[in-house]
C-alpha cells in the first residue's frame, strides 16, 4: 500500500466516522485507535505521517516489539488485547498509554501487586463480555458495576477510566447493537465513578457502536488490509 492508498483509507474512515457521530449529537467526539496487528513497521510510520497517533496492540510482545522500534515517534499506544498474568511485568515495561483489556477483577489485583512494586500507575478499561459469549473475555454485564467499583477501591495503582467491549459476532444487527447498548447502560451508569471512555466499535460495526454511543473505536483491517 502507497500513501496514496493509505490517506484515501483513512479520509473515508474519517468521513464515516464524522456522519455517524453527527447522528448521535453534533457534541459527540469519537477518537480513533488504529489496530496495526496487520500492519508493518513502515505502515504504521506512513499513518503516523499522515496524522493517526493512537495507535493498538493485541499482543504483548508485539507491543514491546513496537514501542522499541518506533520509539522516536510520539504515538501513544493501546493495549487492546488478552494479558495473561506472567505478561504483566513485560506489559508494565512496555508502558503503554492505556490498557482497555482488563477482564476480571483477578487480572487486577495482579496487575495491582506488579504495578505497586514499581510504584508505577496504569491506566485502564475494564473489558466487558457485552454478548456472553463463551469464546470471549470479560466480566459479565451483570457484574460488571460492582466489579469496576471493587476495583476502583482495591486497585490504586489502576487508573480507572472506563469501558471496553467487542460487539457481538454475528451477522445479525440487531445482537450487535443490543451488545453496545449493555455496554453504554454500564458505561453511564459508572460516569458517576468517573468512566469517560466507552471504547466499541470494530470495522464491520464502529458505524452502529457510535449511534450506541462508543467514543472509541479500534479500527484494524479498513486501514491496513
Ligand atoms: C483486532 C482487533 C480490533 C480491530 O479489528 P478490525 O476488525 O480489524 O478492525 C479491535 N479490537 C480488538 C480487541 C482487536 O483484537
């Protein structure tokens, strides 16, 4: 792919992005985070240039890999993707801006002990099953107010700041939109324990994810495949 290809990909990302955040409110702001799991080196340097700066990662030591390698560019990358608890200290090292995997309250309190030891903080989205579906991580929606909270209260060096969820996986619409609207009702339900990032939204459905309120969206394969 040219830079050519490249900007024309990212101006139609940026024009469908701006229709659907207007069909909510004309006030709604949506950020977007560029997966680049498919994208090269080089890639990722041609969007930097074109002006994406948040950037996401779904495994740790491609992160790591990435953070050394482009670290003369000032992007601020996401971790998006499953920690298991013997990755924390090498995602602790690799710093990112922010992690939005956070699935169950176990992975926080682990990740609370190495963060303590460092005497460093993270921030964080808890991630959230939204479609109960079995093949996914996160907490269950019906538990997910009290968790957030319980980690909140736990976990101080986890800068709590929101909400993460995958859409359903199905071609049905309606499944989609009714996985986003259970994760934007917890969402607003916990901005009064201050949640601001409602992170949904995918290739296939970041168009519904943001009528449903998502204010983050991971944007991979229209970019880069
Ligand atoms: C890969 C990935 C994305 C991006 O998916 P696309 O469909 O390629 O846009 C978003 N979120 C997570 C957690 C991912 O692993």
């Amino acid at each position: 792919m040219d830079r050519a290809q490249m900007q024309k990909r990212l101006d139609q990302l940026v024009w469908r992005v701006e229709e659907a955040r207007i069909r909510r409110s004309e006030h709604h702001i949506v950020k977007i985070v560029a997966v680049s799991k498919y994208a090269t080196e080089e890639q990722v340097r041609m969007l930097y240039d074109l002006g994406q700066r948040a950037f996401g990662e779904n495994r740790v030591q491609m992160l790591q890999e990435r953070t050394e390698h482009l670290e003369d560019l000032p992007i601020e990358w996401h971790f998006i993707g499953r920690l298991q608890k013997n990755k924390i200290n090498h995602l602790i090292r690799a710093n990112p801006f922010m992690m939005q995997s956070l699935d169950s309250l176990e992975l926080a309190e682990a990740m609370q002990k190495r963060l303590a030891e460092q005497n460093v903080t993270m921030e964080c989205l808890m991630q959230i099953n939204s479609a109960r579906e079995e093949s996914k991580t996160g907490v269950d929606p019906d538990e997910a107010v009290e968790i957030y909270t319980a980690i909140k209260e736990r976990c101080p060096n986890i800068d709590l700041r929101g909400v993460m969820t995958i859409g359903a996986h199905t071609e049905e619409k309606a499944l989609v939109r009714k996985s986003f609207e259970t994760t934007y009702d917890i969402f607003d339900r916990l901005k009064k324990d201050g949640a601001q990032i409602c992170s949904m939204g995918m290739s296939h459905d970041f168009e519904l994810a943001i009528e449903c309120g998502s204010n983050m969206i991971r944007i991979g394969s229209l970019l880069f495949k």
